[in-house]
C-alpha cells in the first residue's frame, strides 16, 4: 500500500509542473473553440490530467536505479488469460462454503491487486461517458488502448529508457483495466442526472465567447509581446553573429540602441502593420479570434491601431521611466540642479513611497473594473481605447454588431428570398435550413429526450415550425406540434408540401411526434406543464397590427403563463392568473415579468409572434422568448429598443452566404433612389 501512496504523492509533485505547461495552450483551445473558460469544464480537464498523472505513475514506478537492471520476473510476459484465478485458487486456503476464509482472502495480494487493477481505469470511464459524451463500445477501445500503452511501456522498458523490462507485461492487466474503464462508465450514468449537462456548460461558454473578456485580451497581448520580443531578440542576435555590432560601435553607435531600433520594428510590424494587413488583428488576436474595430464595429484605421498601441505602451512606460529618473537623482548634487530637480531629489523618499501608493491604487482600480465587467457582461475599456477611439472585440460579435446595425426592410428580406430562388434555392430548401437551425438551437440548450412544444401557425412561418419539430423528433425529443388546421389543409406554399412530408415521414418512421390540431386549454396547458422547451413558429414577417386573434392569441398565453408563472402544479394564484392575462406584462416599457424557475427555453422563429418585425410594435400578446433565431438578415423591429424584453438573445442563421445578394440588393435601391453604391 505505501508503494501505491508514494507513486500517488510523487504525481502530485509534478502535477504543478504539468499545469503549468499545459495551461496556455489549454486557453487558447478553450478560446478558439468555446470563446471562453467555464470553472467546471477547467475543474474536470486539470483534474482529468492530475488522474491520468495519477495512473501513469502507478504503472511505471518504481523505476529502477541502474538503466542496464535485469528483473528477472518481468523478463517473460504473461500471456495467459486470468491466470491470476488459477494461481488465487491454487496458493490460498480459500473455500466458498467456509466464511473464515472470506476476510484473510480480501487481504491476499492476488485479490487486492486485481481489485486495484479494475480500479486503475474506473476513473477514465466516467471521464469518457460525462466529459467526452463517448459510447460504451468506444469506452472500450479507448480503455484497451490506454492499458495497452501501459503495458507496453512495461514491456519496453519504459519506451526504451531501460535496456530490459523492469515491470511485468501481464494479460490480466489488460482484461482487468478494461474491465475498470468500463464500470466507471456504468457507474457515471446514474450521477449524470445531477451532474450539470456538459453540452449546457458548452453552449453557456459559446454565449459568454461572445464578449472578449479581460483574460482573453490581456492573454493575446502577453501572446504578441512574446511573438514580438523573440522575434526581435533573434534577429538582433543573427545582426550579432555577422558582426553588426562592432560595424555599429566602429560609427559611434551604441549597441543597445540598435537592439531598440530592432524592437521598434518588429512590435510596429505585430501590433501595426499586420493589423493593417488582417483588417485589425495581431497574430495572437487571429489564433483567439479577436478583432480590433471602431466602437461601432466597423474597421479602425491603420493610425488607430498605433494610437491605441502607442498609448497603450506610453501610458505604462511613463510611471516606470519617472520612478526611475527620482530615484537616479542624487541630492549631494542638488545644487547643480534646477530648483525642480533640487525639489524632486531632496523628497525622493516621499515620492517613491506615493508613486508605489498611486500605482497600487492603479492596480487595483484595473482589478475592480475587470471584476464589474465580469459581473456585469460589460466591456472593459482602457484609456488607451478611449484615446484611440477603438475597441477589441471577438470575430463573430464584430459580425453580430454589424448584422444588428445594417437590418434589412420586410420587403428587402422578400426580394432576397427571390433573388436566392432564382439562383437555385428554391423556398422550400430556405425553409428546410431554417428549420434545421431552429432545431439545433433547442438541441444545444436542451437535453435529449425532452419534451418541447411547437407552435406552428398556418403561414410558411409556421412550415419552418414544423421542419423543426420533425427533426427535434429525428434526433430522440418528444415533439408535440400544436396547429390550428391539420396539414392538408395549410393555404400557404411551401408550408403546406413541407408540413405534409414530415407528418407522413414521421409517420411511416415511428418518430416521436404528435400533432395536436386546435387543442383545448387544458390539453394545451398539460403539454406546456411538460415542456423543456417551447417554439414559437406562429407568426412570421408579415405580421402587423396591436392584437392578436384566436387561436393564436390563447396559444401565446398559455406559453407565456407557463413561462413566467410555472407548471399549474406550482400552485399559481388566481390574482396573478387574471393580472397576466389582462395583459399588464404588455403595458410595461420596461421589463417582463420574473422567468419561473421550471420555465422551459422560449425559441422564435424569425420574429416572437405578436412583434411588427418592421416596426418593433408589441401586440397583445407577444410571445416573450429567450433566444429568436432570425434568418437571412436583422429585421428593423428585432432591434428596436423596446423589443429586447421578447426577443431574448438573436441569432442569425444566415442559411446561405447572403454577401452577394446583399450587394446587389443595396445596388437596387441605390439605383432606385438616384444615389451612387457605396463600395
């Protein structure tokens, strides 16, 4: 056992050293994939690597003293499967039927030793089963494969590091790990209920990405510094090597100055001209996904780029150099001085002592505003963004902002579509993709196999409501279509072909989805009470007006109520019934209601029905949502001021690339308009 203990307590050792050098590219992975680092998902892969530290030292050491050490009993490799039980059975006293023998048999090392063995990969299948989302049959190749590795490093004497094996290549190891990977991960299964969902921890980290964090910044500068500075400490020193420097001092030039010069250039080139190059992103900004921009998002300037480097260097620089040049002053030669050099030298100690005050308050002043901004999702803005007038942001929120601030007219989303349909993709494909995108907004916040309700009214909107649905069904929800009119019967084209092939693929496949047509308000009520999630795919573009008619009006309620009320099994009160559905929540400029704890995840599909997607009005009732998945382009009524508290967060799911369509559009209404295109 102290054996086990040691290798244990060396592996926490090296842990630190481990960590160290796998933090930053573990940072810059998290980033370019997630945008951010969630603690849990940090927690579970620094604890994953101090297991599989853990696992490999227990395998390996002791190492032996002398790299020529025969061990005799590791010299032939035991290739006889559950050898282990004949020689147990053969060398103890024990007997099923006599109990005296259970306890002494628990001790024998036969026993311990092939109970540590199933408990060596225990760990590594819960990892693969929670963290990777692995299958049986794959926990069971990657838990063979890694013993394996273990074994073989025995049987090569570490890799070759030894001249002969000093550990036993046995085939019990190999059955009895395997065995461990996968009891872990039958034993994670029943905990992964309480456990968060690591897909829900992901999509938090993709929506958190979206901001460029304090870290993240200050993570690609340190990146770029380094870029810089070695790149410019290489090239100084190949300057060296070829006798630059005697050249230099031969001319009266100091050697340090011409390392400065050095360093100039390559830190303009990083942080100056390739941003100018890459449309405002330093090496580092390009490997974290980071983009220098005005405040507005558009593109900064190559003058702004060194302004905000510039001063960004000055304003840290200057405290240092004046530190320096008072604590160089000499008083015995005060009299030599200006009255102001005189001033400064005579109180060098006090000046010392405020600049250490005035930059420790400095500091922490960063620390505050750095934690606000984290608390407050807000950016953190230096004065050298200020004085720059720039700002880094990530990549697609610099396309999130631009999109939100060039909307599109209802009417130009329509001559879009049109102008897609004559290239080739006809409507019912747009529809298609928007409903797949709709789905894979619900698939990425809630867990499968969940209930989810789909609203779908009797427009094309409501056909993207019903591809969803099919394929939520697709992928293992329970999907519960709500319509007012059964699929035959749908006016509107595409919605009509399309509603009608996946209520009869959904059929002939066994699919988990029911169609509810026109239900009443109990049955509706028990479908919500049951939800994880609701889509709202009633209304599209072409609605306007201040209220909305039945049954949709009724439908949108009920969402609502079990949104901000919760399941009719928590108990609402009537007051509170009556006060919602007089509309109360509509009248507030402000702010909705408190989201209930149990409220399902509100998606909608385009524009929340009962939004004017070209005017921002709020109708009664509109369906509050926490995320709208819009296509093609912003409509002018989703970023309106006013509808923020019913769109929730939106997405934009382009579904083709629109850049060429966009230009011609923005080409037609110049030209309709007498105005030149701006390029």
């Amino acid at each position: 056992m102290n054996v086990y203990t040691n290798n244990i307590i060396a592996a926490a050792i090296a842990f630190p050293v481990i960590a160290f050098a796998i933090t930053v590219p573990y940072m810059i992975y998290q980033y370019r994939k997630f945008g951010s680092i969630p603690w849990i998902r940090t927690l579970i892969v620094y604890s994953l690597a101090f297991y599989l530290l853990c696992a490999y030292f227990l395998v390996i050491l002791p190492l032996p003293e002398d790299r020529s050490a025969v061990v005799a009993y590791a010299a032939t490799p035991q290739l006889m499967p559950f050898n282990f039980v004949r020689e147990f059975l053969a060398e103890t006293t024990f007997s099923l039927g006599d109990p005296s023998t259970w306890l002494a048999t628990l001790r024998d090392p036969y026993v311990y030793e092939a109970a540590f063995n199933v408990l060596l990969l225990v760990p590594l299948g819960m990892y693969l089963r929670y963290y990777f989302r692995r299958t049986w049959y794959q926990t069971l190749l990657i838990g063979f494969s890694v013993t394996l590795f273990f074994e073989l490093s025995q049987l090569t004497g570490l890799w070759g590091a030894y001249l002969h094996p000093y550990r036993l290549f046995d085939v019990d190891d190999l059955i009895l790990n395997t065995l461990g990977s996968m009891v872990g991960f039958w034993l994670v299964g029943p905990a992964m209920r309480l456990l968060p969902d690591i897909r829900l921890v992901n999509e938090e980290a993709r929506e958190a990405g979206m901001r460029a964090s304090v870290t993240k910044r200050a993570l690609s500068f340190f990146i770029d510094v380094f870029v810089a500075q070695t790149a410019s400490t290489m090239v100084a020193g190949a300057l060296d090597a070829t006798g630059a420097r005697a050249a230099a001092e031969a001319q009266g030039v100091s050697w340090g100055l011409v390392s400065m010069a050095v360093d100039a250039v390559f830190y303009l080139l990083c942080f100056v001209a390739i941003p100018a190059l890459t449309k405002g992103q330093t090496p580092a900004q390009m490997l974290l996904k980071l983009r220098i921009v005005r405040p507005d998002a558009s593109r900064a300037r190559w003058y702004q780029y060194l302004a905000r480097y510039g001063f960004l260097y000055a304003l840290a620089l200057a405290p240092f150099l004046a530190l320096f040049g008072i604590v160089s002053l000499d008083p015995a030669q005060a009299s030599e001085m200006s009255s102001i050099a005189a001033f400064f030298a005579d109180h060098r100690a006090g000046f010392v002592v405020a600049w250490l005050v005035f930059m420790g308050a400095w500091a922490l002043s960063l620390i505050v505003r750095a934690i606000r901004s984290a608390v407050k999702k807000r950016p953190f803005i230096m004065l050298n963004g200020v004085l720059s007038a720039t700002r880094v942001m990530t990549v697609d929120a610099v396309q999130q902002e631009r999109d939100r601030r060039s909307p599109l007219d209802v009417s130009a989303v329509t001559a879009l579509e049109s102008m897609i349909a004559d290239d080739g993709v006809p409507l019912s494909e747009l529809m298609k993709r928007a409903g797949t995108a709709v789905a894979d907004e619900v698939r990425a916040w809630v867990p499968d196999p969940s209930p989810v309700v789909v609203f779908a009214g009797s427009g094309n909107n409501g056909g993207d409501g019903w591809v969803a649905a099919h394929a939520l069904a697709e992928a293992g929800y329970r999907a519960i279509l709500v319509t007012p009119d059964i699929a035959e019967r749908i006016k509107a084209e595409p919605a009509r072909s399309t509603a009608m092939a996946a209520f009869a693929d959904a059929s002939e496949r066994g699919l988990p989805l029911s169609v509810l047509v026109a239900p009443d308000a109990d049955v509706l009520a028990s479908a919500l009470d049951e939800a994880k999630a609701v889509v709202d795919a009633v209304l599209g573009t072409g609605f306007s007006g201040t209220e909305l008619r039945e049954p949709y009006a009724g439908w949108i309620r009920a969402a609502n109520r079990r949104r901000f009320e919760g399941s009719r099994e928590k108990g609402r009160g009537f007051h509170r019934k009556r006060a919602f559905e007089r509309g109360d929540h509509d009248r507030s400029r402000k702010s909705l209601p408190t989201k209930a704890k149990d409220a399902p995840l509100a998606v909608a599909v385009d524009v929340p029905s009962g939004l004017g997607a070209q005017t921002g009005t709020i109708a009664r009732p509109t369906f509050a949502a926490d995320t709208t998945v819009t296509m093609l382009a912003y409509k002018p009524g989703l970023v309106k001021p006013q509808a923020r508290r019913f769109t929730g967060s939106v997405e934009l799911a382009r579904l083709v690339d629109t850049a060429p369509y966009l230009s011609r559009l923005r080409g037609i209404d110049a030209a309709d308009s007498g105005v030149e295109p701006s390029a």
